[in-house]
C-alpha cells in the first residue's frame, strides 16, 4: 500500500467533452511510471490472497489497469469487448445507457466455474459496464470476487447499481464527489 495522492494526477478539466461536464482526466497517472506502479499494486495488493483466479477488464481503459492488475495477481486477463471484437464464440450481455443500450461481450469458453474474477476498470461512473461484466461472469458459472478501479465516480451513485448484484468488496484508489 502507499500514501500517494493518486487524486492529484487526475486533474478536472472543466467544460469537457460538452459545457457543464467536468471531465476527470486519469492519463496524467497513466503517464508517470511510479505513479501507476503504486497505482497497480494498490488495487492488487487489495484483492492479494483472495484466490483470484483472473480479471475481468471491459474495453478499452479497462485492459490498462486489468491486464497488469492480473500480473501483479498472477492471474489470467479476460477482455470484455464490444460486439464483433472476439473471434470465437462469445456470450453478450446488454445493458442501459443515459441515452440508449450497449453491449459487451466475452468468449463462451474464457471463464468456468470455481474461476475466482476480479473486475478492473479505470473507472466506474454509473456502474452499468462493469455490472454487465460482472452478468457475463455469473452466466459461466465463475464467481465475482469484487470490483476495483482507479477512480469513483461517487456521484452518480455506481455502489447502489453494484449492490444489486450481491454484497461484493468494491475498491476504488479515488472517489470523485
């Protein structure tokens, strides 16, 4: 574990993507080395000894906190992507969006029971993607051991649509108010 303000490489950029929206930019962490180290071996170290089996990471950010999050775990990296991304036969999950509906999608065969699966995304905002993912998890049988990310949108509530899927550990380095 460390004391480093993980917050202070986010910086807010205001009026981004549209007026009133106040964006908060994770690439400055991704760009400073030891800052995303620490950043990896948090989120690892608090899931370390849990029996994870592998991670789960949704597209696109999620593969550059999940992938090395696995490593550090020494588990396997599964991607959830979107429709028409995977080459083998993949099972789907669809969820609510603000405005509309998505889809991601993992291979049929990349999880089975007794698979231990942590979720890792670089954020979580309304909790609809990683929820979808965490579905995708349970429809191979595998169990969700928890969620982690870099940053928490507290917010827009996602705790409240993760609570719906079971009592899970849900582990963020920054929570956004």
């Amino acid at each position: 574990m460390t004391d480093l303000d993980f917050d202070a490489y986010i910086p807010s950029i205001p009026d981004y993507p549209e007026p009133g929206v106040i964006f908060r930019d994770i690439t400055p962490l991704f760009a400073n080395a030891d800052v995303l180290k620490a950043a990896i071996d948090t989120i690892a170290g608090h899931f370390q000894g849990q029996g994870i089996t592998k991670v789960v990471g949704p597209e696109a950010r999620g593969f550059l906190v999940g992938a090395p999050v696995a490593i550090v775990l020494g588990a396997g990296f599964i991607p959830a992507r979107k429709p028409g991304k995977l080459p083998r036969k993949t099972i789907s999950e669809t969820y609510e969006l603000e405005y509309g509906t998505d889809t991601i999608e993992i291979h049929a065969d990349a999880l089975e029971p007794g698979d231990k699966v942590l979720l890792v995304d670089d954020l979580i905002a309304t909790g609809g993607t990683i929820c979808a993912a965490a579905k995708l998890v349970e429809k191979t049988g595998a169990s969700v051991a928890g969620f982690g990310c870099i940053l928490e949108l507290e917010f827009l509530n996602p705790r409240e649509t993760l609570a719906k899927l079971g009592d899970f550990d849900v582990f963020s380095l920054v929570k956004s108010r």
